[in-house]
C-alpha cells in the first residue's frame, strides 16, 4: 500500500503549496484515476508518490518505506514506476527492445530473465513485432506503450500514469486506453491515472478529484464521474455522453444521467415519445 498522511508540498522558491494536507491509500492492485484542472496538483501528488519529491509536512510510505528516509529512495522508485505524457523523453535507446531492457539490465539481472522480462512486457502491449524497429518509426502512441513496457521490464508494484495520452492523436489515444483495459484486467499491478480524458478515467475503480492541492472529492469512478455539479465546480466538462443527457432533459425528459453507453442510451431514446 501507499498511505500518504498529511503531506504538504511546497516547490523550492514558491510561496504557494502545490499540495495541501493530502491523506491518501493506494492499495494493491487498485486502479485509480486522479482528475482536477490544470496546475491543480496532479504531477506533482505523482512526484510525491514516487519519492521525487519529499513532503515538507506529512509523510509518504510505500509498502512501510518512508519516502523521507533518502537509503528507501532507490527501492521506492522500483516500486513506484512513473510514466509522463511525452514519450520521446522517456525512450532512451535506438532499438524498441532495447529501450525496454534498459531498466532490467541496469538492475543487474542475468541476460535470460532480461529477455524474458522484455518478452512478457512487450507483449503485455502488444508491441512485441516491433521489438527490432527503431523508436523513431513509431507513433506517439506506440512510443507510449513501448515506455509502458519498459516500466512493467521492471516488475513495479505501482504504475503512474501522468496523463499518458495527452500528446497522442485519436488512434494513439485509443490504443494506450486498449492497454490500460489489459493491465488492469491482467490485476498484477496498482495502476495510478491522472488525466483530463473522462472516457480514460471511466477504466478505474476509485477517482479522487483535487483542487487547488487539496483532495476535494473520492469515491467510486463511475458515480462521480457523472456528478456534473461537482465536476464544473472545478472548471472540468464532464463525459460527453453525461452533457448530451442534460441537453436532452433540458427539453423536459427524465433520462437517467448514471448512463455511461452510447448503446444504452439510443434505447432509451427510442423509448422516448
Ligand atoms: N518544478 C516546479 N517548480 C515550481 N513550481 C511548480 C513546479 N511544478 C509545478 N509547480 C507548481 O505547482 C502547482 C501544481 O502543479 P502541477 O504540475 O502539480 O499541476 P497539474 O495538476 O499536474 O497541472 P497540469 O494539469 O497542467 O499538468 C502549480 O501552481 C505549478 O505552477
Ligand atoms: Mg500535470
């Protein structure tokens, strides 16, 4: 589990806390979607989580390691694995396998379990024909899933995905959401996703929502994600699917507003007279 208590945080030279009083549990295997408006304190509660940063008040543990404990730092970034939204800074190699085995060969591992590792995590993405080709061949989508590779190379127990499809086009997007659907169906690591793409964070279980650097609201993903109130009270849309809903309604229908598919909804439009 991660247990976050208490933690404030303040970047160096800046008079505002970025992060105010955060109490926060990740547990195992959870997957957990992370939403609020823009410099509200996503990437940097994700630095905090895997020890990047340390909290001035408060306290981070990973897995009973406190992340202000600098010789628990190294173990906690093995836990913890990080992924930003631009993929061409993360890959660090001219080959796709070999980007992906750079984490394992640098933990010392014999060459078979190296292989091995990369074999599964390539697979885990379905990137695996694409093992020999040259990063720069591939798209912003699959340079994504290639650096979600190299994480998983690293057997992490945690994954963060700081807005993972942010800079990638519709395909790209749909593809990296694809593996997510994977990973968390495969249920052997926690998954964290910070994003502003609603249809994204409709694969977690549990979202917390922040503001201004402080957890305003959690619970469970498929519930809040339609609170249209809450949700604009923080400057954010909203599911198409839920404002089209509204729409409807403002005509003076009663459509549920919890209807999450697109499916479900044109029957009961049809049903509508
Ligand atoms: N490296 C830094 N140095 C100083 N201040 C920073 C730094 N990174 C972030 N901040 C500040 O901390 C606050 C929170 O920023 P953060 O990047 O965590 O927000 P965010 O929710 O990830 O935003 P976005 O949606 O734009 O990615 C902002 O006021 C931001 O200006
Ligand atoms: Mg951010």
């Amino acid at each position: 589990m991660i247990a976050v208590r208490n933690a404030s945080y303040c970047y160096p030279d800046e008079g505002q806390f970025a992060l105010k009083r955060i109490s926060l549990d990740i547990k195992e295997k959870e997957i957990l979607g992370v939403i609020g408006r823009n410099a509200s304190g996503k990437s940097t509660l994700a630095r905090l989580l895997n020890g990047i940063i340390i909290p001035v008040n408060g306290q981070v543990e990973v897995d009973g390691l406190d992340s202000a404990v600098p010789e628990n730092i190294e173990l906690i970034r093995q836990k913890v694995a990080l992924l930003q939204s631009e993929p061409d800074n993360q890959l660090v190699s001219n080959i796709v396998e070999e980007d992906v085995a750079f984490g394992p060969e640098n933990l010392g591992l014999e060459s078979n379990e190296i292989r091995k590792r990369v074999d599964t995590a390539l697979q885990m993405v379905s990137m695996e024909d694409y093992a020999k080709y040259p990063p720069y061949l591939l798209s912003g989508g699959q340079k994504q899933r290639v650096c979600i590779a190299g994480m998983l190379a690293m057997q992490p127990k945690y994954m963060i995905l700081d807005e993972p499809t942010t800079m990638l086009d519709p395909q790209g997007k749909k593809d990296v959401r694809r593996t997510l659907a994977k990973l968390k169906q495969e249920q052997s690591l926690s998954i964290i996703v910070i994003s502003h793409d609603f249809d994204e964070l409709l694969q977690t279980d549990r979202l917390v929502i922040i503001d201004q650097g402080e957890i305003i609201l959690e619970g469970n993903s498929r519930d809040l994600l339609v609170q249209m109130d809450v949700l604009r009270s923080v400057g954010l849309k909203g599911l198409e699917i839920t404002r089209l809903i509204e729409e409807i309604n403002k005509s003076g229908y009663g459509i549920a507003k919890n209807i999450l598919n697109a499916n479900r909804l044109v029957e009961e439009l049809c049903r509508l007279k």
